[in-house]
C-alpha cells in the first residue's frame, strides 16, 4: 500500500548508491514503473557479474519501496520478503 513519498537526503542516496557500486551493483540507466506509487523512478540495480549469484535489487526513488531478488537452484528469480537495503548493504 502506497502511503506517500519518503524522503531521502541526497547524500544518503548517494551514499547508499556508492556502496551498491562497491559491491558490484550497476545500475539500469532506464527507470521503470513502481508498484508502490506508479512513478517511473525505480532503478534496477543487478551485479554485473552473473556469475555471483544473480542477485538484482529495484529500488524507487520517488516512495523509497526497495525489493531484493535472488535466484533459486533453477535459475529462476525469487523476491526476498522484507528485503532491508540498509541493512544488506551493512
């Protein structure tokens, strides 16, 4: 359920963004459409090497709604329930 836009301050953004790269997240340079709040602002972000597990995190930056994915035994992706970005990203 969509509540309303969080905010984040550019410099956690940009924080958060520099620990993804450092971990070998790129990122999609093309948003796509949120389920949370409709807007075109979320951002794929999936290890460049899939060769690591296949992991990929979708996180809007309109409503700040995150999901994480990872791949099972069959190769197929899973979302990660309660999936905390700050908290995986440490």
């Amino acid at each position: 359920m969509y509540i309303g836009v969080v905010t984040r301050s550019t410099s956690d953004v940009a924080n958060l963004e520099h620990k993804l790269k450092k971990r070998g997240f790129g990122r999609d340079p093309y948003p796509i459409d949120c389920v949370e709040c409709n807007e075109r602002a979320v951002f794929v972000y999936a290890l460049k090497h899939t060769n690591l597990g296949g992991r990929s995190i979708e996180w809007c930056h309109h409503c700040q709604h995150v999901r994480g994915y990872s791949r099972d035994r069959d190769g197929d992706r899973v979302e990660q329930p309660g999936f905390d970005l700050e908290g995986f990203l440490g």
